[in-house]
C-alpha cells in the first residue's frame, strides 16, 4: 500500500509541474514507461487528498452563509459574495483565473486514462487488472460527471445534444500537440453511462477502503446518472440493485438513535435536558452538553454508509461553514439528530446573518463530495413520487421513512404522509436538503430542478429580497481562465 500511495504521489506530483492546453489533460506522463507491474497502474487509483473544491456552489444553492455579513455585502471575496447574493450580473470570468476543482478532476482523469489505455500490458495479475480497469473506468465516469454538472449547462433531453459541454478524453492522449475535444452535454452523459456500464461488473463487492468504488456504488452512480437524465425508471431499477448488492459491500445506513441512545439519559439525568438551552443562565450547561454532541458523536470514513468517500475543499469540511436559517428552519424541532449532532445551538460570531448557525461536529466524517447509501433511498423516494400513482406515492414516502427513522429520534418525529404527488416531491426535496446539506448534491439538485422546472429562487437577506432565475448564468460556473487560454473552449457561463 505505502508503494502505490509513493507512485500515485510521484505521479501527481509530476502532472502538477506543467501546464497544458487542457489543464492536466495533454501532459505526456514521463513516469508512464516506469509504470512495468499491474500493481503500480493500481496506486494511480487512490489519492492521498481526493479534494473537490465545491465550497463556491454551497453559497449559490442558499445552504453556506459567512460568519461576516459585510464581507459578503462588500465582495470581500467576490465568487462567494457574487453566489450567495444571486447576482447575476457580476462578471466572474474576469477574476475565475484557475480552479482547483477543474485542474483535480483533470489530474485524476489523466491517471485514469493511463489505466485504461496501458494496464493490458502491464505484468500481473489478470484479475487485479480488470479490478484496476473497473474501477478507473467508474472513477473516469464520477469525475466527468462533477465536471459537466459544474462548468456545463443542466441536462436537459430536448437540447442536450446541442448544448456545449466539457473537454473529453476517451484515453490516453499520444503527443501533447493533440487537441482536446469539447463535447456536447448528451455526448458527455452518454460517455459517463458507458464507463459505468462497462466498470459495473468487475466492481468488487466490497473495496479495499471508501476511497475507492465497489459494485454498490456503481449502481448508485448508475442511478444519480439515470436520475439527472430524468430516465426514472432506469435510476428505480439501478437503485434496488445497489440495495440488493449493499450488504455485500458491508453498506447499511447509520442509524443515529443508537449515538444518541448512548449519551442521551446521562445527559438529562445530569441536566435536566439532551440539548442546549439558548439562555443566558444556561450557559455552562450550554457548553458541556453541545461538547457532547460535538465531540463524542464518531463516525469516520470508514462509515458502512459511505459508498465512495472523497473529500471537499479540504479533508475537514463542512467544518466551520455557517449553515443558511432556511435551512435549519427544515429540521423537525427537537427530533432531528442531523441538527443536534452537527449544527451549533446558536450562531457564535454577532458578525453572522441573523438565524444561521456553524456546523461544528469534530467527530463525523460529513463525505462531502462522495456518495452515501442515503442518496439511494432518496431517489427511490423521488422517483417514486414522480410516477404519481397512489401506491408509487406510498413506497415513496416508505422510503424517506426508511430513512428518517435512522436520523430522528424514535417516537419524536411525524412520518410523512399523503396522496399528492406534488407534495410528495416536495417532501422529497425537503428530505434531501436535509440529508444532504454541505455536500455537492445542493447545487447540482438546485441546477436540474431550476432547469426541469423552470423554477426562480427567491430568499431575504439582511431585509432584502433576492432572485435567482432559472435561466441565471450563476448555475453554471464559468471554465477558469487559464483553461480558456491554452484550449478551444467555449466559455459555458460568465
């Protein structure tokens, strides 16, 4: 292992030292005629960091605020200022020099196409080399997939194959004069549904860790793909295969009573109550029991949950990001444990918007950027509740119950009930707001409903009221400007 992490760093390392006209993806890799054993092409799968610098999309899709109001009214920094306040009309091509999502995503595809192309004639094991294959085809297929649900428009059936999408590389390239291609938004979708497909089956069940993908998070993946294509029952199907393969990979979801059944009757038998008070008189009481909840809650990355753990900006996000108050205002009072194990009682900067409050836990590894068997009830659910029959409503909201009873406390929260197929959808959204807050899925979900639904946003800050409309170039984030300079690409937002 310490020798496929040394090459994998060597490798990265190497690609990091030049500048191409793809942003990483025309460097001719010097080290590839050094990679002789399967087992080397296998330590170009797994980062030391797998970092997805996704902070800037929080702020658009109303979930991230500062801890500094005037910083974000005055453009202290312009993208989180120019996303937070939906304003349309700021330029941000003018300062989005570089991208660190954009040149990691790139990185990594480079390491995967090496795989692809050249691990046939490595000298090792036949099994470890479709292992290895599987395994960066599914990879390849994830990061494409963050990068046309970032810097391309949202899938949309009718005009995808029209729409201007991101740079492929189907393998590795031959020399660096050789162009990269920017393909349409449906020829890329297509492109990320053949990796999995052709990966899926030689997935193992169970992964050497969560930073790398088995069988289970390849139906998972199949289905968020399927999902944004609205092809819904497709995502079904690919979900209750992820379902029937989960136990398989060691996956289940966490059931949060059992942390909170741990702590709960000490606290109140000391106290008086599991939670902080937000009064004055409260005050020492406040701080020992929200250190409770903050600190002895522990789930790592090694989390059954997880199908695939990566990383944020940093490998300590969420933490310390300001949570929205609309947000907050979805949890069930006094029953969600999301809200109790992770999100400060009260805000601890004065300089804070009025009402939101820092996510703080130091124990719960948040998987902000990779997937958890969560995102697989909660298509089921939509999904479900799309197809509108009474008995589709029921399973769906079956599905988010599923879910709730492992995140609320037994006997405290209501389920969800009702026959509407548009209430339904909307206890769905709700429901993934909630599950899925500080991740990745915030932004991508407020892009494919806005462009589904021809939906505008609205929200109040400090007193006035913002728009984002469905048609804002804030949905998709503009290619940096180093890679406009050094390829043919055309710019995709402003």
């Amino acid at each position: 292992m310490i020798r496929k992490f040394y090459i994998a760093a060597l490798f990265s390392l190497a690609m990091s030292m030049f500048s191409s006209c793809d942003n990483y993806l025309d460097i001719e890799p010097k080290g590839r005629t050094q990679l002789k054993y399967t087992e080397d092409y296998l330590g170009l799968l797994e980062e030391i960091a797998p970092n997805y610098d996704y902070s800037d999309g929080l702020y658009i899709s109303n979930e991230a605020s500062w801890y500094k109001t005037e910083e974000l009214k005055n453009y202290t920094s312009p993208m989180r200022s120019a996303g937070f306040l939906w304003d349309d009309n700021y330029d941000r091509t003018a300062i989005f020099i570089n991208s660190y999502l954009y040149n990691n995503c790139y990185s990594r595809i480079t390491n995967y196409n090496v795989i692809v192309s050249y691990i046939d004639s490595s000298i090792g094991d036949e099994e470890d080399k479709k292992l290895a294959l599987a395994q960066a085809k599914i990879m390849r297929a994830y990061n494409y997939f963050f990068l046309v649900n970032t810097f391309a428009k949202p899938y949309d059936p009718a005009t995808a194959d029209n729409t201007d999408g991101i740079i492929v590389r189907e393998k590795m390239f031959e020399s660096i004069e050789e162009p990269g291609i920017q393909q349409t938004v449906g020829y890329t979708y297509r492109f990320i549904q053949q990796d999995i497909d052709d990966a899926i089956e030689d997935l193992p069940h169970m992964a050497l860790n969560t930073f790398r993908p088995d069988k289970t998070f390849g139906y998972a993946l199949k289905a968020k793909v399927h999902l944004f294509k609205r092809e819904f029952d497709e995502c079904i199907e690919a979900c209750l295969n992820a379902l029937d393969e989960a136990p398989n990979g060691g996956h289940e979801l966490w059931n949060m009573n059992t942390d909170y059944n741990k702590y709960a009757p000490s606290l109140i038998r000391g106290y008086g109550t599991d939670r902080a008070i937000d009064k004055p008189e409260y005050m020492g009481i406040n701080d020992a029991i929200e250190n409770v909840w903050k600190n002895g809650v522990i789930k790592g990355y090694d989390s059954s949950e997880n199908l695939l753990y990566q990383f944020g900006t940093t490998y300590t996000d969420p933490f310390p990001l300001y949570l929205t108050k609309d947000v907050i205002d979805l949890f069930e009072k006094d029953a969600d444990l999301r809200e109790l194990f992770c999100i400060r009682y009260r805000r601890t900067h004065e300089t804070a918007p009025e009402g939101d409050r820092e996510y703080a836990s130091m124990g719960i590894q948040w998987n902000p950027t990779g997937m958890r068997l969560s995102e697989v009830y909660l298509m089921l659910a939509e999904c479900y509740a799309r197809k509108g029959t009474s008995a589709d409503i029921a399973k769906a909201m079956n599905y988010l119950d599923m879910l709730r009873s492992n995140r609320c406390i037994t006997g405290k929260y209501t389920k969800l009930a009702t026959s509407d197929p548009a209430e339904a959808l909307r206890f769905v959204r709700e429901e993934r707001k909630r599950e899925l807050f500080f991740t990745c899925n915030g932004f991508f979900d407020l892009r494919r409903f806005c462009a589904e639904f021809n939906e505008t946003q609205t929200k109040v800050f400090d007193g006035q009221t913002y728009t984002l409309n469905p048609n804002s170039t804030l949905l998709t984030f503009p290619f940096p400007l180093k890679a406009m300079q050094t390829s043919n690409l055309k710019q995709n937002s402003k």
